[in-house]
C-alpha cells in the first residue's frame, strides 16, 4: 500500500464547508471499489479536480481523499509539484511510479516493463540513461502502458497529485493525454492546483475534468461560521463572537492564515475576547509575507541560513544537505531544524509506525506549507541566492544525486566561464534526450552556451542544441547547426554530423532545395571520400524530394552512372545504390533494373533508426518491392523497420510513416480492411506530431485511395475536406501523389472537368522531370477516363500501356489494359479487358484483379456471352469480397442477379496460409515450371494452375520472378509473409488495435 499520512507536523484538520467535495470523493472512491472493478470491457474511474488560491486547504483535502482510500482497501500513489522543480523533467512521474518499484531489482523492473524497459526506464528514474533518444510521444506511450498495468495489478488505484501548478510539462503532458483512458480503469484521479497560477501551456490540463463529464471543485474561501469554529476548536469555546469575526477579517476565510493565526494567538497567550483585536491584527501581519520573514530572522543567523538552504534545495532537501550548502556543523543545523519547527516554518519530523519521529541527517526536510517555502526562498537576496545554488551544486554533485539536480541549480547561476558548469549541463541534456525530454535539454544546452564553453567545445554545444530542437523547433535548429559551421574549431566527423542534420532539419521545415543545396557545398568541400560519397548520398535524396527539381533528368542521369561503378561495400554506397533504384522505378525504367539495385542497397539490411542516415532511403528501397509487384517483400522490410522504431521509442513521424506505407503496400496487395486500419493508425500519429506535415499528408491521401476503393465516396470526401486535401499542393514529392489521389476523389464524386483540369497540371509537372511509370503516379489512366475527347483518352491510355509494357511490371500492364479498354468501344474492349485479367492474374493485385473481372463480365454480358461472364463475374464478387471492395461486390452481385446466375455459393480464402496443393505449386513455379507442365502432374487443365497461381502470387505477396527466393532451395531460411506477423514480433497489428507492445 503506497501512501502517506498528512504533512508532518500538522495534526488531522476539521474540514469545514466542503461537504459538496468530500461527497463527491465518496461517490467515486464506492463507484471505484464496486464488485467487477477493473473487469475487461468495464471502466470504474474517474477525475476529481480541486482547484482554488493557496491556503483554502486543497492539500487538507487530498489528506481526507488519501485517508479514505486507504480505508477502503484502495492502493494509493502521491506526488507533489514543485516550485524549484518545474523544470525537472518527469519529477512528478518519478514520484508515483518510484513507490511501487523501490524494493525491485532491475531484472524484476525488466520482467515488469517488458520491451518499454529501454523506452521509459531513464524518465521513470529506474536507471541514468539509456542508449537512445526516444521521441516525447514515444515515453507517453510506454508510460500510458505501464500506468494501464499498474491500475489493473493495484486495483484499486488512487493517484493524488498535489500542486498540479508546479508539475514539470513532461509529466502534465503525460498526465493529460493519459487522463481520457482512466474511465476504462479501476483508477480514480484526483488533483489539486491553483487555478491562477497554471502555466500558460497547461490550458489542456486545466480543461481535463470537463472533457471527462464534470468541473473543477473551486473552493471558496470559509464562511465567518466556519472561521469561528476554527478558532474556537484552537482556542476553546470561550472565543467571542467579536473575536471570530475579526479573525475572519484579517484572514479573509482563508483556512490556512486562520489556522497559524489561532496557533500565534495560543502562542502569545492571549484570550481570545474582542478586547484583544488589536493585537490580533498585529499578528495577522506576521502570518504571511514580510511578517513570516521577520518572524524567521528573529531566529538567528543560523536558522536563517538554513532555512535559505533547504528552500534553495527544494524537494530534495535534507538535513545533511542543507547544512553543508547553509555551510553548518551538525549541532548548529541540530538546533536550527528545531528552532524552525518550532517556529511552524517547518514542518515536524515524519514519525514511523510506532509514532516515534524520524528525524536522521538525511531524512527529508519539508516546509510547513508551500506558501511558506515560497516566501522563504523570495526573502533570499538575489546575490546570495546565487551563490547558494552555487553551492548546492557542488553539494549535491558530491552526494552522488544524479546531473539533473545539479543541472537545476547551475540553470540559477551567472554564466562564470567554467568548464565543470558547462560539463554537467551537456551530461543532464544528454540524459535529458535520453529520457525524451528535449525540452528540458534545450534548457541545460542553451544555459551552457552561455557560460561560455571553451572555443575547442563551443561547437559541440551548438551542435547538440540543434540536434535537441530537431523533433519540436526544426527552425530553431538551423540557426544552431549554421552557428555550429561558422566556429573555427570544427572536427571534420563534426562537421559531416551537423550538415546532414542541417539538411535534415531543413527538409523537415520543408526547405527541399535549400537542404539539397547544403549537402551539394559539403560534397564538393569534402577531402574525405567516404564523407563526399555521404554528400552525395544525401543529396540526391532531397533533390529527389522536391517538387520544383530544375534539372531532374540530369540528376538521374548522374545517378545512374555514379551507381554502375559502386559495389555496395559501405552504407553510403548503398544509399545511393537504393536511390538509384527509386528513382529507376519512378521513372519507368525496367522493373529488373530497379529490383537489381534495391537487393545491392539492402545487402545486409538497412536500419531505419540510424540516426547518421534516416530512414527515408529504406522506406524508398521498400517501396521500390512494392512498386515492382514484391509487396511482400516490402511488408517484411516494413514489418522490421516498425519494429525498429518501436524498440526506441521513436513513436512519431517515423511509427506514423511506417504504419500508413504498410496500409499503402495492405491497399496494393487489395487487403482494403487491413490497408484502412494501418492508414488510420498512422494517420492517428501525424495528427499527434502536426499540422499537414508530411507524414499526414501521406496518410491521408493512402486512406482516400482506400475508403474509394472500398465505396465510400462521401466518406473519402469528408476525410478530404475535414484535412483541406487538395487545396495546397505540397512543395515535396509524396506518394501516392496528392494531385492525383484528389482528381480521383472528383471523379468518384462526378466532377470529370475538375479533375481533368488537376490531372492535366500532374501531366505538366511529373514529364519533364521524366517521372513516367504509371504504375507509380497512374494520372495517365484517370485522365484517359476524365476527359470528354475519345481521341485523346484513347492516345493518353495508350501511351500508359507502353510506358507499363517498358516497366514490366504484371500489375502495371493489367491496369493500363483495363484503363485502355473503359476507353474502347466495340469488340476489342472485350479482348482488352481479357487481357488485362491476364496480366492480373499473374500479379499480386488482388483489388485490380476483381475490378478488370467484374467489368469483364459486365462486358461479356452486354455482348451476350452469359456463360463466360456468369464465370468472370463470380470470380469478381470472390475477389471483391475478400478484399473488402464492398461496392464492387454489390456490383457484381447484381450483375449475376439480372443474368439469372444467382446465387452461387463464393470460395473465399480461409486464411492467407497457402493450402499445400498450392505450396506445391508454388514450389513447381520456383523451379522454372512451366504451366502446362504442372497442369500435366495435378492432373488438371491450365486453366486451374493459373488460378492456383493468382491466389499464390496474392497470398505471399510477389509476382512469379520472385517466387525463387520464397520457395527455391535456400527458401527454408526465410520466412513466407503468409501472416501479418510472427508471434512474438512487432507490434504494429496490436497497436492498430488500440493495444501497446507487451499486453
């Protein structure tokens, strides 16, 4: 049971005038302990909210909160803001989770926290640091997981935070994104803040308890009724009327003033009659303010200084520590903690279970009340004020109590040019990043720089601030890196790490060309071969980014002769070995061209995590399997580099990426169910990161192309126009391509002359950068549809079949037919579309290949062909059905309902395990076997094998060229993506569901 009793030295309080309050505590403490709490499916929390000006005795509240809890069985979890360490990044976290876990070892907390261990160990405080630097979002995740465990092992669950005002950000974020999920748990939440002074980034948490069904608790100042039983509780019933009246007066009915006020009275012996007024009023002034600072100088030099001391030390001060940084011996600091308590500035020891005071050198010292530290540490002179965070630097340094409480005090100190200063504040930013905190290092790097650091270290600074800054200021960050480039001492490893995070933060604030133009100075700078070969690497990565390329042709020109003579020998050499294979792909060369060179870049794997490279060239290089009909490969590559992110923590625009692009590779395969949960994922993380960046407009548009090809038009609409899709063009290149999925939007929705109008600006902006494969960007195929002129369609259709035949691709040439035969009238649509079909069949496009069945079949039908469309038709409703195309089902249904050949009992795919009729064949094909031949050892007619074939090549995701790697002789040491995912492995499917990794 995890819980404390009220602050020491303060007897149990009458609470008067808060029976609303305490009637809502009691309701939601029997809500929470009501039998079946915390069952699965079944929420018993809550959120209560005090909130009010110091001393209306918010902390006596959360007393009688905790006091009732605890006799109802519930475990309870504290933790106090404070003034000294608002900017002590996950302090108020540290205190509720550090209860539960003290008495574990580390291998107990890596059996509790799972695969979260390396994420939010380091915030949680279990241990300094670790060896990544895990995004913000990604420690929220880990600690909503832990926090979900926690109230489910614990049930029930109270968590009291008191002086919400003072929590550091990192954790009030936390909190508050956390707080909607506590409904669903056997946990009540209860905290107390002054509303007057939240920080004025706090305005989501303050509004925590109306999004969660009630108000804050405001509570008011007493009445004179309740004034005078306060006093005459302290006093005796003797107390008159008069008397209690000016009590209220002077204190306003504020609890806390009235109670040390009657304490003072008893003090000085006075009666409590109306005779002795004045006097009283007398004492109001020493209760607060000026009159709490005369009243602790009274006490002498070495009170005061102690009491300077432990202000100065804040949360974490003790005896021991106070009387070192104060500068006193054991007795003097004996007799000023005595002095002090007796003097109600602090408060009396903590006593253990037998009620005997534990007052050890290194207990921890507590202040009477907030209002009193506050004052205490405000009376300090601002000279000396500085010098004792000096000191308490250097103390607590010594006491081995970590670099970020030595950082807190050094952020309180002139900048003196020391080397040690700026030591310890690049080691608490490093543990800071470490712990996903960037902010907080923003702070301790900002305040090194100007201490200032020595010349030789002045750019490392600059470097790590801008490094720090990348994931929340990417402009800040450009300032930092540039400051960084100027210094005359820059080590060149330095120099080639800040200028690819220059680029990097440049391409973040979308400033393509000057993030290209950055690397392109540092390749023609650079002495070091691998380094100029890294250069080059990158720029060609951003150039192939921007949309307002002046010379694309040029570039790729370039490319491709720099890629001939590479051997994949270093990563900079398979970088630019995986750019040249996108950029084959996008431009239409052979699709063995492109698979060539993305199995030369991958080599031994390429990480998505290095923080060196980026993740932007392995997405590239799996894309490329993608786009050359191995979408299965691509789910692999996917599958790991999710994973990968994961592991870090990395949690934002990365997870994001990663989850929308397997939806996209989900959507190509026509998995549309599972396609639209990962794009709905991911797009759920780039709402998290930001405003129409990059990752959300990838998300989008994927999610658009889906919802139209499952038929829901008006929803893809309402995705469009909620987003404002379509009315910026973005000045980097994504895919699928936002022009073009936006005039697919307008065609669905009947707007042929919009959307022709757009594509044709697709056409004008993708040639002369020869971006020609329609299996990439297909605005060829739409505008052939779009427009009203059968010449022009016909010749735009027509063109996109070459362009797919030069590709070579199974599924590019299936869909150019199919959009060349909706542009045919007369017999050679039929021959057109069965060609497609063909083509489609030997793909792994399981949604295309519906599509050209069912109007196949429309097609036989109109020509009278009932029996062969009867066939087509069926095939296309099966197809359309396990893809999830719902209105290509209801298409195909009703076509066979008005030709008499309903209803038909549709084979589905169980599972996408292969059947082992079809491994075997999928073993035959890997051989070299010819249809025919296979259709002679099954005993069957060609016809079967194909089909057999079209489901192989949709189940595991390639098309027959790659069937070898699956099922040839050293296919045994891989894995065959029949499912999602192995057990054990990433956790993108479960986190789709709503789940964290290790649930």
């Amino acid at each position: 049971m995890a819980h404390t009793g009220d602050r020491p030295g303060r007897s149990r309080r009458l609470l008067l005038e808060r029976d609303t309050e305490l009637a809502a505590v009691d309701a939601l403490l029997t809500e929470l302990g009501a039998p079946g709490a915390g069952a699965p499916g079944r929420g018993n929390g809550g959120l209560l909210a005090f909130a009010g000006p110091a001393g209306l005795g918010k902390t006596t509240l959360l007393n009688e909160v905790r006091r009732r809890a605890v006799a109802r069985g519930c475990t309870v979890l504290l933790a106090r803001g404070g003034e000294q360490e608002q900017g002590v990044a996950f302090h108020v976290v540290r205190q509720l989770v550090q209860p539960l876990l003290a008495a574990s070892s580390e291998r107990e907390h890596r059996e509790l926290l799972g695969s979260w261990y390396d994420i939010v160990a380091p915030a949680m405080g279990l241990v300094a640091g670790g060896n990544g630097s895990p995004d913000p979002q990604g420690v929220r995740d880990g600690l909503d997981w832990i926090a979900t465990r926690f109230a489910v092992q614990h049930a029930p669950l109270v968590v009291v935070l008191d002086d919400a005002h003072w929590a550091d950000a990192e954790s009030l974020a936390w909190l508050t994104g956390f707080a909607p999920r506590i409904g669903e748990l056997p946990m009540l939440l209860v905290v107390a803040y002054r509303s007057d002074e939240l920080p004025a980034d706090a305005a989501a948490f303050a509004g925590l308890a109306e999004r969660n069904g009630s108000h804050p608790h405001e509570l008011v100042p007493l009445t004179p009724g309740a004034v005078g039983r306060l006093v005459r509780d302290s006093l005796g019933e003797e107390a008159d009327d008069g008397f209690c009246r000016e009590t209220w007066a002077v204190t306003g009915g504020n609890p806390f003033e009235t109670v040390e006020l009657t304490a003072k009275v008893a003090d000085r012996g006075l009666k409590p009659q109306s005779a002795h007024v004045p006097e009283l009023r007398e004492l109001a002034s020493a209760v607060k303010g000026s009159g709490l600072v005369d009243r602790l100088e009274r006490l002498g030099t070495s009170a005061v200084r102690f009491a300077w001391s432990a202000a100065v030390l804040g949360a974490g001060a003790t005896r021991s520590l106070a009387a070192s940084v104060g500068g006193l011996g054991e007795a003097e600091s004996a007799d000023a903690v005595a002095a002090l308590r007796e003097a109600r500035i602090l408060a009396d020891a903590p006593t253990d279970a037998d009620g005997v005071p534990e007052d050890a050198p290194d207990g921890r010292l507590e202040f009477f009340h907030p209002l009193v530290a506050t004052a205490v540490y405000r009376a300090i002179p601002a000279a000396f004020r500085v010098a004792m965070h000096g000191q308490a630097a250097a103390v607590v340094s010594g006491a081995g109590l970590g670099v970020t409480t030595v950082a807190r005090h050094l952020l309180e100190m002139h900048p003196e040019s020391d080397p040690w200063a700026v030591r310890q504040l690049r080691e608490a930013a490093r543990e800071y990043l470490r712990s996903g905190a960037p902010e907080a290092a923003r702070r301790c790097l900002t305040r090194a720089l100007r201490e200032p650091p020595a010349l030789e270290e002045r750019a490392d600074v600059l470097f790590e601030l801008g490094c720090s800054a990348l994931l929340t200021e990417p402009a800040t960050t450009v300032n930092h890196l540039r400051a960084a480039l100027e210094e005359p001492v820059l080590a060149p490893s330095l120099r080639e790490a800040v200028v690819y995070r220059l680029a990097q933060a440049l391409g973040h604030s979308d400033r393509m060309a000057e993030a290209a133009e950055t690397v392109a100075a540092a390749a023609r700078d650079a002495t070091d071969a691998r380094t100029r070969l890294h250069m080059q690497a990158e720029q060609f990565m951003w150039n192939a980014f921007r949309a307002d390329e002046p010379d694309s042709r040029s570039r790729s020109r370039r490319l491709a002769r720099l890629a001939e003579h590479l051997t994949g020998r270093g990563l900079a050499e398979r970088y630019i070995l995986g750019l040249r294979a996108w950029d084959a792909m996008v431009r239409g060369e052979s699709a063995a061209t492109a698979l060539h060179y993305a199995e030369e870049a991958l080599g031994e794997g390429l990480s998505w995590t290095d923080e060196q490279w980026g993740f932007e060239v392995p997405i590239l290089v799996a894309l490329t399997f993608m786009y050359c009909d191995r979408p299965g490969r691509a789910e692999e590559l996917f599958t790991k580099g999710i994973e990968e992110c994961e592991t870090k923590g990395w949690r934002g625009a990365h997870l994001s990426f990663g989850f929308t692009l397997l939806g996209y590779i989900r959507y190509r395969r026509g998995r549309l169910d599972e396609a639209e949960t990962l794009v709905r994922a991911g797009l759920r993380i780039a709402d998290r990161v930001g405003h129409m960046v990059p990752a959300q407009y990838f998300a989008i548009g994927i999610l658009v192309e889906v919802l139209l090809a499952r038929g829901r038009t008006q929803e893809a609409h309402q995705v469009a126009s909620a987003y404002h899709y379509g009315d910026v063009v973005p000045s980097a290149v994504v895919y699928p391509d936002a022009e073009t999925v936006h005039a697919e939007l307008l065609l669905a929705l009947g707007r042929r002359r919009d959307a022709e109008q757009q594509l044709a600006r697709v056409g004008l902006r993708l040639e002369p950068r020869g971006m020609r494969n329609p299996a990439w960007c297909p605005w060829r195929l739409h505008l052939a549809r779009a427009t009203d002129d059968p010449d022009r369609a016909l010749a735009l259709a027509s063109e996109a079949v070459d362009l797919a035949r030069r590709f070579g691709t199974q599924s590019a040439i299936g869909q150019a037919l199919h959009a060349m035969a909706a542009v045919t009238e007369g017999a050679g649509r039929i021959e057109l579309l069965a060609d497609a079909v063909a083509h489609l069949e030997r793909s792994p496009a399981g949604y295309d290949l519906a599509c050209a069945l069912v109007d196949h079949g429309v097609a036989l039908r109109a020509a009278g062909l009932r029996d062969r469309a009867g066939e087509q038709l069926h095939r296309g409703l099966e197809g359309a059905v396990e893809c999830g195309a719902d209105a290509l089902a209801a298409r195909a249904r009703q076509e066979l309902d008005e030709a008499g050949l309903w209803p038909l009992q549709l084979r589905t795919a169980a599972s996408e395990s292969l059947t082992a009729q079809e491994r075997t064949v999928a073993e035959w094909a890997a051989l070299g076997w010819s249809d025919e031949r296979m259709a002679e050892a099954l005993g069957a007619e060609p016809a079967m094998v194909t089909r057999l074939l079209s489901d192989i090549f949709r189940k595991v995701g390639s098309d027959r060229a790659g069937l070898p790697r699956l099922f040839g002789p050293r296919a045994d040491e891989r894995p065959v993506p029949d499912a999602p995912a192995a057990e054990g492995g990433p956790s993108a499917y479960r986190a789709c569901r709503e789940q964290q990794p290790g649930a």
